[in-house]
C-alpha cells in the first residue's frame, strides 16, 4: 500500500453613506503565489445603466477576448467599484467577462445611499445584472457573482437566490447575509462559494457571520479561506464610508488584496474553475465534507453514502460528495491495521465516486491482494495500469503529475508480481 501524506486539512442597517473609495495603506506579503500572468489587458468600458426609478447607475465592464462566463462584482460600504478594477482585468485575462458597479450613492453612480431601501438595491443590482448577461459573448447561464462587506454579500446572495438557474459560483469577502439567505445558501446545494474572511477585520463580528455563512451553506465544495491573527480586532463602529470612525487596516474586503496578495489570485482560479473548468462545480472539500465522511466511518455508513451518492447523482451526474484522497486515507488506514475488508468497502465507495481514477482501481487492487481475494485484485491491477497507460484521464482527481504516475505505476507492477509470483505454472 503506497504512502498517502496527510494534509491537515448583524450589523445594523442603518450604516449607510456614501463612498469615497480610499485605499488601505497596509502591505505584508505572506507567501504570495501570484495570479494569472498579465497580457495585455484591454481598458474596462465606462457604462452607465438606467434603474427602475430612472437614476443613473455607473459601472465598468471588463472584457474577455472570446465569448465565456460573466462575473458580476459589488463592492463593500467604504469603497467604490475601483477597489475591484485589478481582479476585474485579470479575470477578463483569464477568459471571465465582467462587470463592477457603484451601487446607488456611492462613487459615480446617482441617488442617495440612505435610507437605506432593500427593495430598491436589489432593483439597481439586477439592473446591472440583466445588462451583464446581455453583452455579446457572455454565456448567460454560466454567471458567477462576488461581494464585499455587507453591501456586497447580502445582495450577492439574493442575486444567486433571483437567477439560481444562472449563477453558478459565488465569491464572497468579509460580509452577511439575513435569515432568507440563509435559508437559501441552507438548499442550494449545487451552488459552490468561496468564503474570506480575516481576523483583523475591522467591523467585527464579520468572522462569526462569515463562519455561519459557511457552515449553513450545503455544498460540498465550498471552500474557507480564514485569514488568522493571534486575536480579532476589536469593536469600534459599523461598515462606513468615514474611516475616521474605523480606521482601514487590510482586514476587510477587498481592503484583504493589498495584505494577501495571493489572494486575487485565489479568486481568479475560483472562478476559472467554477465557471469555465467545470460550470458550477467546485472540486470537493474534506471540511466541507465533514458530517458524510464522519458517516462514513461509522457502522453502516458506506451503504447510507452509497445512497447519498446515488441520489444526489439523479440530480447532477457530475455530483461529488467527498474529496477522493479522503476516503483513500481512510481506506489506506484500514489496511495498515488488517481490516482489509473495511478497507475494500471504503475503496469500493470511492470508486464509485472516481470511476476515471487509476489512483483508485489500484487501491482496490491492494486491498484485494491484501485480502487474498486474488483474481479481483489482478483484475483492478490491470484495468489500473490499462488507464495510465491509455492517458485518457488523469491519474487521479487530486494529483496527475509524472512522480506521482510513477510511483502509482510502479506499485501496480509490484502487485501484479506479487499476483504472478502466486500463480501455479502454467500447463504443459
């Protein structure tokens, strides 16, 4: 059995104003990993958008060179549209149209920003999104939406809710949403979110709302990016334009790009994945996938994931329920005590789930061996060294490197040895 290496894995509504959109003035870089390399990027377009009401709303639009998704971007309460324009250009570099808005009182756009009028917002912000979505070579029903602080996350998450049949991801900075939100991130379980927050964010409890957020959301691929600090800063005011009150120090929204670099760049391969990669998908996550891989290690838990899968199959073929390493190191965990047949069980369900994975045929095939059960184990061996001979589909849903086909090959040989050394002599 190879050697798997373990990865340890409300505000008040009434803090509205108008934006000045000042940058922060913090910058550390903790090991940054940079974003799509830059091309030459194209001048966003200035575009101004009629509401309902009649008030003119301003926005830019950033451009792909050929037709692909769209993004919609929302900015928090102390900033404007500009504290996007840099994701904006690399994700219309990385083959993502779109589009940021000054929301209602706020940078270039008209109106006054209170009183605040939930109804009215929402109008505005599907304004800007029926304009997105009808831009030539936009692909409409492949949308992905992200928000920053209150402002940005409430009226993301009713604009996934409004148009579920149309975004398919969702990116979302430091920020709430209300009961109904809730509620809806509760059952869209198809709708894969990546969620930021930090310690040092300036308007706390922003990390409790964004761990709720979280937690409450039911897709198996959400992610967490939790930017950790010895303690959360401490309570002074509520999301505003007037930085007096709450000075700026890097910990909220996109205020976050200037301390993490890294993480526009995080973003970006985000959305890359969830909207052009694989539309509305988000490779699964063990965190995410706590509560049916805690299932599966309990009695009877591989035939109730079994179901789970199956079902959830019926809805979306593409549905996956757990990450493929997970159960291996839970498999592979089985077979170093002798339960091998725990151990088969576990890798069974996992192929089940990987059936293009060579990585888990040939844990099979171990298992099988380990287990005496021979014919079967040649079997998987052999359909395991067919699939990375054929290179018809990567080695496995995490890893596809050539060490790591190497070594995967190189175990299945030693189990076919293993097999051979054990078989009777031919017939004369």
């Amino acid at each position: 059995m190879k050697q798997i290496q373990r990865l340890v894995l409300l505000a008040a509504l009434t803090f509205i104003a108008s934006a000045t959109g000042q940058d922060t003035k913090n910058a550390t870089t903790p090991n940054a990993t940079s974003g799509p390399q830059s091309q030459q990027r194209s001048a966003p377009r200035i575009v101004e958008l009629k509401a309902p009401d009649g008030t003119i709303l301003k926005g830019s639009y950033f451009a792909a060179a050929k037709p692909g998704p769209g993004v919609l971007l929302l900015h928090q309460g102390n900033r404007t549209r500009k504290s996007w324009d840099e994701l904006a250009g690399q994700l219309a570099e990385a083959g993502i149209n779109t589009l940021t808005l000054d929301l209602r009182g706020f940078g270039e756009s008209g109106g006054q920003s209170k009183p605040y009028n939930r109804l009215t917002n929402a109008r505005d912000i599907d304004t800007a999104f029926q304009y997105l979505v009808s831009q030539p070579g936009v692909k409409r029903d492949v949308i992905g939406v992200g928000g920053a602080g209150w402002f940005g996350v409430l009226p993301s998450v009713e604009v996934a809710s409004q148009h579920a049949a149309e975004v398919k991801s969702l990116v979302l900075l430091s920020g709430e949403t209300l009961r109904d939100g809730l509620e809806f991130m509760r059952q869209a379980s198809q709708l894969p979110a990546l969620f930021v927050v930090a310690d040092g964010d300036e308007y706390p409890p922003t990390v409790e709302a964004m761990e709720l957020l979280y937690i409450t959301s039911s897709n198996p691929g959400k992610k967490f990016v939790h930017y950790s600090a010895a303690q959360e800063a401490p309570w002074l005011w509520y999301e505003t334009f007037d930085i007096s009150k709450v000075p700026a120090n890097g910990g909220h929204g996109t205020d976050m790009f200037k301390v993490h670099p890294e993480l526009p760049g995080i973003i970006v391969e985000w959305f890359v994945t969830t909207l052009i990669k694989t539309p509305g998908h988000a490779p699964a996550d063990t965190v995410a996938s706590a509560a049916i891989i805690d299932e599966i290690r309990m009695p009877g838990g591989v035939a109730k994931a079994t179901q789970r899968l199956l079902a959830a199959r019926q809805k979306d073929p593409k549905a996956q329920l757990w990450p493929e390493v997970t159960l291996d190191i839970i498999g592979a965990d089985h077979v170093r005590a002798g339960e091998t047949k725990a151990a088969i069980k576990i890798f069974k369900l996992n192929l089940l789930a990987y059936p293009d994975s060579a990585d888990a045929h040939y844990n099979l095939a171990d298992a099988y061996l380990a287990d005496g059960q021979k014919d079967l184990a040649r079997q998987y061996a052999e359909k395991a060294l067919a699939m990375l001979d054929s290179h018809a589909a990567p080695l496995s849903s995490w890893s596809d490197t050539e060490q790591r086909r190497g070594e995967i090959r190189n175990g299945v040989q030693e189990t076919l040895k293993k097999l051979d050394a054990g078989s009777p002599p031919a017939a004369p």
